[in-house]
C-alpha cells in the first residue's frame, strides 16, 4: 500500500503503478510515469509494458497538489485570544475589529501568517489566494509583511495577496488600493466586500473604471448573509456586463442565493453565466456563522447553490477563508479535509465525478495558475497519495495523505505546533 512506498521514490524516473487519480472527470485508474520532478506519462492502467521500475500503490487515491483560493491570513489564529461572543456574523465583526485594534503590529501579522503558510504547505496546497484588510491607518505596513512573505515563500507555495476594502469606500480609496495592487508581483487583484444592501451601481462603477484603469482582477464577497432580498452577486454580474470587463471576476460565499425563489436565483445565474463570472464557496465558515440563534437548532446552512451553477458551467470552487478566528474558530488550512466536509454538507456524491476539481484545477484556474491543481504530461509532479481506493473509504476516514510529493520529490513538512502562537496573546500594540 501507499505508505510503504515512499522510501522507492530515490531515482529521477519512477513508476506509479495502480493508481486511483482523482482528476476533473472523476476516479481514472492509470499508471504514471514521472521523470525529472514532471510528468513524463500517463494511461490506463496496465497499457503499457515498458515502463520504468516503481511501486504498485493497489489503487490508492492520487490527488493533484490542491489550491485555496480564498483565505484571509492577517486575520486568522487568533481565536484564543479574540473568540466571538455568540458566533454570529456581528459577534466576528466585533472580535475582529477589537484583535486589529489591540494586536495587529507587524511582528503579530508576520508571525500569524507564516505558520498559516506553514500548516497549508504541510497538508499540501499549492498555491492561496489571501485578502488583506485594507484599513487606511496600517494597510501600507500590512500589506508590506504580506508581501515580505509571499516572496519568501516563492518555490514552495504559489501566495496570490488582495487588498480587501468595503464597497462604499470610494473612488479615491479603490484607487489607491488598485495601485498598489498592481505594483506588487504576489498581487494584481482588488477584493471589495459588498454589503447585505444599498444602491450598488454607483459604487460598484467606480470598482470596475478604476479596476480597468489599473489593469487589476476583481474578487468580491457577495451576499454572505441569509436575507432574500441580497442582491450583490446579481449586481456584480450587471455591472461586469455593463462594463464589458475583460480580466477575471471571482465571486464569494453567495449564500442569499439558498433562500432566493428559484426563478431569481435562475436570471442571477444566466447574468453570472454571460459575465464570465466564478464562484468560490466557504462551507466552513458559512456553516459556522449562518442562521445561529443561542439555543436554536440552525434551519439554514447558507450553502451556495453550486449543483445549479456547475450545470450551468459556472466554474466552482471550495475554499477555507477564515481559520480559527471570529468569523470560524476552527479550520487547518487542511482542503482535503475540508472536500470531505464539503461532501457530506452539500451532496457533492451520488455522482462524485468532477467535484475533486472544486479544490485542485478549477481554483487553479480562477487564480490563473496553469502549472497548479492539475496532474498532466508535461506539468509538475505535484501529488498527494492517500491510502483510500474509493470515495467511500476517503470520506470515511479523515486521514491526512500518506506521501506529499512536490517535483517528483518526497517533500515531508510537519504541521507547525499550536503552541508557537502562545506569547502573541501578550504582544499588544
């Protein structure tokens, strides 16, 4: 089985025989050929006789290097010190408005993100997309420790970073983060949050003129909230299409959409369609904070309609946004993990077939990464290997990956210890 092979794994060119790969169309059972830390081949199992020496892995689970394409790395660990009161939306608001306040130095945004890095290179991510709160008195100093560390973390993950703002910040304000966006190479994306109401056009005229003008990608947090009336993915479907923008637009939690009648949620999604929109869902943290009321057993989970979307073509993907702060006082980073849970909330089985790709190629692609979240000739032999041979037995043991293997190299890396974060408690500002 998988974890006796890894040792095998000492020649430029090696064989992984019997395999399970979970690519976009489901479970394939292939062989694969990797030479010189990339993909030299790959086909059905057993076609070929001629193949370099290698392990048999018994139809264990081959997953591409996974992409998490919507995090939030300045804001998270710190649940231990700022919890939410009541794990609402409100509560994490204020939490997170008190922790910024009393702790967000340099030292403690360093410090914080590094280990998330640390723990998503360990559970084996490829490359993130982090949002980085813009407020007008630190965003230079934060946005710099980010930046600091999306270099140092070049060769190993892929650090995508957005300056992240409200809708009704202003022209100027968007200006000025769009800019600086584009200067920086780990980021070229602005993310606006656009609130439960308002008149959106106006505000969301300025985003799109300056986000051209700037030559920038848009990312939007949209309709996080359960209130029918929410209408800011179809607002931002609209105004894309007013605009004609051509750059990527990505689009967050959309959860307003599950308690939406259908035929609404039908013209929001043919606009979605016509714009070229994707959609990132946040079940965690979704699940987390949606419809909570002190002593009530929750009726709505706030789950994007993803099934009608990716009939439609929409490309979706799944991702961790918040970890262990007010917003999601749990969470590791962890996307296998999280695709496990994802299954059992939003029926992504009964077929499986393509939802892997929710959390490897499809993100890779929103993000524009063509050599991440996919195992195909030619491209990095980036891989993990568990040792389930089924969906079933994937999802019926939270198991972490026996081998993580990046360029064709076993690449062991532990989980940093919780412990290490202990004495930010006492850094205050």
């Amino acid at each position: 089985m998988a974890r006796n092979f890894s040792a095998q794994l000492h020649s430029s060119t090696y064989t992984l025989r019997n395999i399970r790969f979970a690519g976009p169309e489901g479970l394939r059972a292939v062989d694969m050929v990797v030479s010189d830390g990339h993909v030299d081949w790959m086909g059905r199992q057993g076609m070929r006789a001629d193949l370099p020496d290698g392990p048999d892995l018994g139809q264990a689970i081959v997953w591409p290097l996974t992409v998490d394409c919507h995090t939030h790395l300045d804001k998270g660990l710190v649940v231990h010190r700022s919890p939410n009161p009541d794990g609402t939306f409100e509560g994490a608001s204020q939490s997170a408005g008190a922790d910024h306040v009393t702790y967000h130095c340099a030292e403690d945004i360093r410090r914080r993100a590094e280990f998330a890095l640390k723990t998503a290179f360990a559970h084996g991510t490829a490359a993130l997309r982090s949002h980085v709160d813009a407020n007008p008195e630190t965003f230079d100093r934060n946005f710099a420790v980010m930046c600091e560390l999306a270099e140092d973390w070049r060769g190993r993950l892929d650090v995508q970073l957005c300056p992240f703002t409200g809708l009704f910040s202003g022209a100027e304000w968007f200006d000025t983060l769009a800019a600086a966006a584009a200067a920086r190479p780990a980021s070229g994306v602005l993310s606006i949050f656009v609130p439960p109401s308002g008149e959106f056009d106006s505000a969301l005229d300025d985003v799109f003129n300056v986000a051209a003008r700037h030559g920038v990608e848009l990312d939007f947090h949209v309709d996080e909230n359960l209130d029918p009336a929410s209408c800011g993915l179809d607002a931002v479907a609209r105004a894309a299409l007013r605009h004609g923008f051509e750059r990527p637009v990505l689009a967050g939690h959309c959860c307003a959409l599950s308690v939406q009648p259908d035929d609404v949620v039908d013209a929001t999604l043919d606009r979605v369609v016509e714009a070229g929109i994707g959609v990132v869902s946040l079940p965690l943290c979704n699940g987390y904070l949606m419809d909570r009321h002190a002593g009530r057993t929750p009726r709505q989970r706030g789950i994007a309609p993803v099934h009608e979307m990716r009939k439609r073509g929409i490309p979706v993907a799944l991702a961790s946004d918040n970890v262990r702060d007010g917003y999601h006082a749990y969470g590791d980073l962890d996307l296998p993990q999280l695709f496990r849970e994802a299954v059992r909330m939003m029926h992504l089985d009964h077929p499986f077939e393509g939802w892997a790709a929710t959390v490897t190629s499809t993100p890779a692609d929103l993000l524009g990464l063509d050599q991440q979240g996919r195992l195909a000739v030619g491209q990095p032999a980036d891989f993990m290997v568990f040792e389930a041979r089924t969906w079933p037995e994937f999802l019926s043991r939270s198991s972490p990956p026996s081998v993580i293997v990046r360029g064709g190299e076993v690449a062991y890396a532990p989980l940093p210890d919780f412990a290490e974060l202990d004495d930010l408690e006492g850094m205050k500002l």
